[in-house]
C-alpha cells in the first residue's frame, strides 16, 4: 500500500487481488464516514464498517473467497514507525456476516482508522473504483505507484527493491520472469483500460544495466484528466475535513470537534464555500507559518461563513 507521513515500514506480505479489493472497500467507507462526520463506532470505540452484498460483489461474487480473503486479513498487521513511536496494528479486529440480513459488519482499531484516514489521501473516488476493477493484483501496485508519482509523472526504482516491496524476491529470482509475469502483465492491462476510456493512467518503463544485469528501472507515467478524474464533490470534502482536522488538533484539542463539524455542515450545504476553503486551505498551507494556520482558518471561517462568530 502507499507510503504515508507515518511511515508504514513492514507489511510482511503481498495481499492477494482479492485481500486488497476489500481493503479498498473498507478505504472508500470510511472515507464516506468521514466526510459526513458520522462515525460508526462500538462499546470499544472501534469503527464499524457496514458493508452491503452488492458491496462484497464489488470484490467477489465467491462468497468463499470472501470468507477465505477476511480470515487471513484478520491475521495480518501493519507496523508503524517513525521518530516518536513504534506501534503494530492489526489490519481488521473483526468481521462478521450477517446472513439472514445480507450484511458484514468489519470491525477496525481505533488507532488502525487514522492510518486508513491517512491512506485515503492518496486516492479519489475514481482511483479507487479503478483499482478494485483491476484483474491482477500486480495491476493494483503498480497502479498504486503511479499514482504515488502522478504529479512527477515518473519514478524510478531498483529491481530488488521493487521486488522486495513486492514480496516477489523468492517467486521471481531471475529478472526476465518478473519482467514477463509482473511488468508487462500490469502494463497490458493498465495500458488497455486506459485505450477504453476505464482507467486514468498506465506506464511505460525502460531499463538500466549495470553490466549485462538489469538494475534499475525507470518508469514514465502517461495520464489524463478527464471530468471522471477530477475531484467530486466527495473528494473535495474529504481533502477539506482531514485538513481542518489536522489544523484545530481535535485529538488533542476536543472542543475544536464541534467547530469543525459546524464548518463542515455548512460547506455541505453550500458548495460555493466549499471550493473557497479548499483555495483558502491550499493558501495558508503553501504561504503561512504553521503556527499561524489554525488562527488564520478560524478567522476565515467566522468572518467568512458564520458572519456572527462562532
């Protein structure tokens, strides 16, 4: 999965097409909770994500493979580290199907949905819509990296590396394997979707050699904006809440949580205001000291949108 601020520095395998699919789905849930404020929680204050059968189709219409793909998710983990902290979470808590009303409830730590919340930056409604149609799961990383790097429009990586991130370094030891069952088989498919319209982007790569060996590649990526790719309103609510969020500090200044929520109800009802504090937010983020931004968005947002004051 895409790296973030806080570093996700082990995931001690490759998720299966299938292992990554939910994780979309669970990604574009909560990503839904989070715009709207409306926060599913348990007694635990653990998230609940609600899924429909029509949902679950959207990943495999195996039931089987469902049940098979959540079991070993259960007994994955992620661990975090950076400069303050090391922490080890597991991806889901629990799952359950809910047979007689077509439904699963997935359970998910606390501490686990700030690093989903922190993971959904690097996707828009449209991306994750295209990796969860995408047949292989190779399709799905190297989609991810693209998208990583879209705004460069290129990136290069070791093979060993690329490999290792890929948990392929066993099944692929030799390049010309890894070259014929990853690279191109990502690359025809993304290339394909892209001619028909179904995907925003695809690559092409070209190689360094050290030698005879191939070393290094490098990758160019090749994208389009379409009105399907550009944010929705749902992007632009998200990108706006998280920001917000993180300015007025509600984990560890709570009486900000009511400030923000009032904020973000009125950019629901009104759009307009919507696209004004996403410029104003880019403004301050690109132009003021740090310290200043909380300051600066209150004032904004009082004078701007609540002409009364909070």
């Amino acid at each position: 999965m895409l790296v973030q601020s806080n570093t996700i520095t082990q995931a001690r395998y490759e998720f299966t097409k299938i292992e990554k699919r939910i994780i979309y789905r669970i990604i574009k849930e909560i990503r839904k909770q989070y715009v709207t404020g409306e926060i599913q929680t348990n007694l635990f204050n653990e998230l609940v994500v609600c899924l429909t059968f029509k949902d679950l189709q959207e990943v495999s219409e195996n039931t089987q493979l469902v049940y098979k793909s959540i079991r070993t998710l259960k007994t994955r983990s992620y661990e975090f580290d950076n400069d303050e902290e090391w922490l080890i979470l597991g991806i889901i808590n629990k799952a359950r199907h809910i047979k007689t009303k077509g439904t699963w409830e997935i359970t998910v730590d606390r501490e686990m949905v700030a690093q989903f919340v922190e993971l959904a930056k690097n996707y828009t409604e449209y991306s994750l819509t295209v990796a969860m149609s995408l047949r292989s799961e190779y399709s799905q990383r190297l989609y991810e990296y693209c998208s990583q790097f879209r705004s460069s429009g290129c990136f290069r990586m070791k093979v060993q590396d690329m490999k290792e991130k890929m948990r392929l370094v066993k099944k692929y030891d030799r390049y010309a394997g890894f070259k014929k069952y990853v690279l191109d088989v990502a690359l025809k498919e993304l290339k394909e979707l892209y001619k028909q319209g179904q995907c925003d982007l695809y690559f092409e790569y070209s190689e360094e050699k050290n030698g005879r060996s191939v070393e290094t590649l490098r990758f160019k990526i090749i994208s389009r904006e379409s009105p399907e790719t550009k944010m929705s309103l749902e992007d632009l609510l998200y990108s706006v809440r998280n920001d917000l969020t993180s300015i007025f500090d509600i984990q560890k200044m709570p009486k900000n949580k009511e400030f923000v929520n009032k904020t973000m109800s009125e950019l629901i009802l009104n759009p307009e205001k919507l696209n004004h504090c996403f410029g104003k937010l880019a403004f301050v983020k690109g132009n003021l000291p740090k310290e200043e931004w909380q300051r600066y968005m209150r004032y904004v947002i009082n004078d701007e949108y609540f002409k009364n004051g909070e």
